[in-house]
C-alpha cells in the first residue's frame, strides 16, 4: 500500500477539471488550454517531468498511459462503431487512425524508456488502472447518444496535453515525436454542435467527456502519488 496520506495526494491538473454545463464551455476551456502551451507544460503533476527522478517518473507515467490507452480497441475505436451520421463518421475515422498513430508513438516510447520503477503498492495501481480502462469502454459503448462521441472528444482534446508529457520523454531518449494528426479543435466543435442537437444529446456529450476527464485526472493523482512514495 502507498504511504498514509498519498493515496488522497492532490491533483495539479488542469484537465478540464471544472464541471462544464454546457458543449460551448467545454470547447472554450480546451480552447484557452490550447492557446497557453506554458500551462500546459504542467498537466501533469509537479516532478513528473524534471527534477533528478524524472526518468523514472516518466517511465511510471508512460508504463500506466498505455495501460490505459495503449490496448485495441480504445475508447476512440469502440465510439467509432456507433457513428452513422456522415460528420461523426468523418470525425471518427479521422480520428481513429490519428490515435492508432498516437498509440504506435507510447508503445516507443515505452520500449525505450525502459522498466516501471519499483513502488510501493504495485499490484494495487495496476488493477486501480485496469478498472478505469473497463470504465472508459462503458462510456464509449454507451446507447446513451452522445455518450460515447463526449468520451472520444475529451480524449483527443485532452491528449494534446498528455503529448507535452510524451514529447518530453521522447526528447529525452532523442527520438524525433510524430506530428500529432489528431482533429483541431474547429473541427471538433463542428461535431459537437452537430451531435448536441438536443438538450438530452447535449447533457449525454458533456456527461462522457466529464467522466473521461474524471479518470485522467484520477490517474495524474495515481502517479503523483507513486511518485511520492519512490522518494521515502
């Protein structure tokens, strides 16, 4: 078990951690996250990334993203199957084969970056991270419409902020990182606003995205956590 105190370690995340109402706040938020690559430096909690256990760090962070990411069919995958309307296809499609590209890039890294470091606690986080994976694939194999298409947005929204991680550690082992092929955000909003076509679809989208957040977010107070216990 990790130590007294660290299994409630604060989140410093700026995930899009307040609870959005609305489609339009939602895109906002990641808007004004997108346009301010210097916070975004910091999604991930602080010593992720420097200080002298960085690389292990990293390598804790790597090791339990594809855990939860690195498997296929993902939550992008599994939203995709039920897109039927031409813009959602589109989107999916797009994005699917981005995120298939995004995958391929965290199992190189993982390869190189070498073992998960030793902590405390260890079967626990694994099965901690394996149970949020199977809550990601019921929100993406949601009927609830407008479900799943949140949960898939949120991901690649909030993935541009995982790859400053990624790209760090791809640096750090010089490897060149891949364009990130991912859907912008106008054309993301173009399917938001075409799947929220009511207030039931509406509250739906912004429902999958909260939750996807959610996780990420618990998984940022995991690492964090991790990271502390490795240091006493």
């Amino acid at each position: 078990m990790l130590p007294a105190g660290k299994e409630d370690a604060l989140s410093q995340s700026p995930q899009l951690q307040p609870q959005t109402r609305n489609v339009a706040e939602m895109l906002d938020l990641a808007g004004r996250r997108l346009r301010a690559p210097a916070r975004i430096a910091t999604c991930a909690p602080r010593g992720l990334s420097n200080g002298p256990d960085a690389m292990r760090n990293l390598a804790d962070a790597v090791h339990f993203l594809c855990l939860l990411h690195g498997r296929h069919p993902g939550v992008i995958d599994l939203a995709a199957r039920k897109a039927v309307d031409p813009v959602s296809r589109q989107w999916m499609d797009e994005a699917a084969d981005a995120f298939a590209q995004e995958r391929a890039f965290l199992s190189k890294i993982a390869a190189a970056v070498g073992p998960v470091p030793s902590t405390q606690g260890q079967d626990q986080c694994e099965a901690a991270v394996a149970a949020q994976r199977k809550a990601l694939d019921m929100l993406a194999e949601s009927d609830r419409h407008g479900c799943a298409v949140g949960a898939a947005i949120a991901l690649t929204l909030d993935w541009r902020t995982i790859r400053v991680l990624l790209d760090i550690s791809a640096q750090r082992l010089d490897m060149a990182p891949p364009r990130c092929a991912l859907p912008d955000l106008r054309e993301t909003a173009r399917l938001a606003g075409a799947v929220a076509d009511t207030p039931a679809a509406e509250r739906a989208l912004v429902f999958g995205a909260q939750q996807l957040i959610a996780q990420h977010s618990g998984l940022w107070d995991l690492l964090e956590a991790r990271a502390a216990s490795r240091t006493h």
